[in-house]
C-alpha cells in the first residue's frame, strides 16, 4: 500500500492531537480529514477539517467520508462523575454510529480505536468505564471492517509543541517515561503504530502497550 488518506476524531485532544500531528508529518500520510465539534486551529497542505456538532446526527450516507483508508478514533471522555447511560451513549453510541457511517462509503477500510488499559472484553467486570470500552471494542469487531485494531495506551506522552494539554497532566511528562518505561508511550509513536497498522497490520487486534511499542518501529 501507498500513501493512505485518513479520517481522525479528537483533533481538539491531547490524544487526538498528538496523533494529528505525527500524521502531519509523515510521509506515509497524504490526506487527513479530521472531523470534530470545533476547529483544531491547524494549517497545512493535506490537512481537511469538518466540523459536527453532533456525532450521533451524522448521516450514515454522509458522502464528506468517502475516499478513505481508515479512520484514527481518538476522540474520547472520562467517566468521572458520569453515569453508566451517559458514559454509554459518548462512548459507545457515538462511536459505533460514526464507525457505520464512514464504513458505509469504505467497506475495504482499517479502524483502529484508542481504547484503554485494563478495558473488560467480557463486558461483565464491576469497573462501568472498562465494560462500556469493552462492549465498544467487541461491537466494532463485528461491523466489517477489513481490520479492526483496538489501541490500549497507558501514559502517553505529548508531541512537542503540542497545545491541548491539561495543566495537572504537565508535571507528570517528564516523570512516567523514567520511573514506568514499560508503562510509557509517546503520542508520536502511537500515531505511528496507527499508521503501520493500516500499511502493515498486526497479528492481534488488541494492541496493548508493548504491540503498539512494536507496531511503533
């Protein structure tokens, strides 16, 4: 495979942004539509931008995703302070409607999801957050994608220069990637992963942390 086109989600984040921007620059990436409720306030050649307002509103015949290699879902919430239903309806309603409105005009397509650590595959554990991550990852499994890949980071650090940082998150940069190295990534190398994903593949399609370290190379 060539250069491939991308569609990405969660531009306006620190995940979606780091993967942005690794995106930006390499070689292997020639068109990028991010697709978001607001502006990534980016500019460059390959970059699209379209902007909705409502993810769960789109038109599963939307023709702005036609032409594309695969979809990078980066867009994402916490569940604290949120309800089962609620975290439910962002995390997995959004994700799946979307994820059946761009296969609707890429049926060859690649979809990989930034999940998360310790996410429950079997849907039944007592943690809400990883059940409703789980039930997502399993659902997109079965829409048919040629290759669903579903990314379980830990501590991710940030692209330099990169603006959607929390501020209680920066004290914390330097320190995981020296006390946890096995815990650690940079957001360079998962966009990085994600993008060998799409050209190369991988045996499993659960990426946990030393896989997307692997895929990284």
């Amino acid at each position: 495979m060539n250069s491939i086109k991308v569609i990405l989600t969660g531009a306006t984040g620190m995940v979606g942004e780091g993967v942005l921007m690794e995106c930006l620059e390499n070689p292997n990436v020639s068109e990028i539509l991010s697709v978001s409720r607001k502006s990534c306030e980016i500019k460059y050649a390959k970059l699209k931008e379209y902007m909705v307002p409502d993810f769960l509103a789109i038109d599963l015949n939307d023709e702005n995703f036609r032409g594309y290699d695969a979809v990078f879902f980066c867009a994402g919430i916490s569940s604290i302070g949120m309800n089962e239903e609620e975290y439910t309806k962002i995390t997995y309603d959004t994700t799946i409607h979307f994820a059946k409105a761009v296969l609707s005009k890429n049926p060859g397509m690649v979809f990989n999801y930034v999940s998360g650590v310790y996410t429950d595959k079997t849907e039944s554990g007592k943690i809400m957050w990883a059940r409703v991550k789980g039930k997502t990852e399993n659902a997109l499994k079965k829409l048919g994608f040629r290759d669903t890949y579903n990314f379980r980071p830990g501590f991710m650090k940030p692209v330099e220069g990169q603006k959607n940082v929390k501020w209680f998150f920066k004290p914390f940069i330097w320190f995981f990637p020296v006390i946890l190295p096995s815990k650690s990534l940079t957001l360079q190398g998962v966009g990085r992963a994600m993008i060998n994903a799409v050209k190369k593949g991988y045996p499993t399609s659960t990426l946990e942390i030393k896989d997307i370290k692997n895929l990284a190379i």
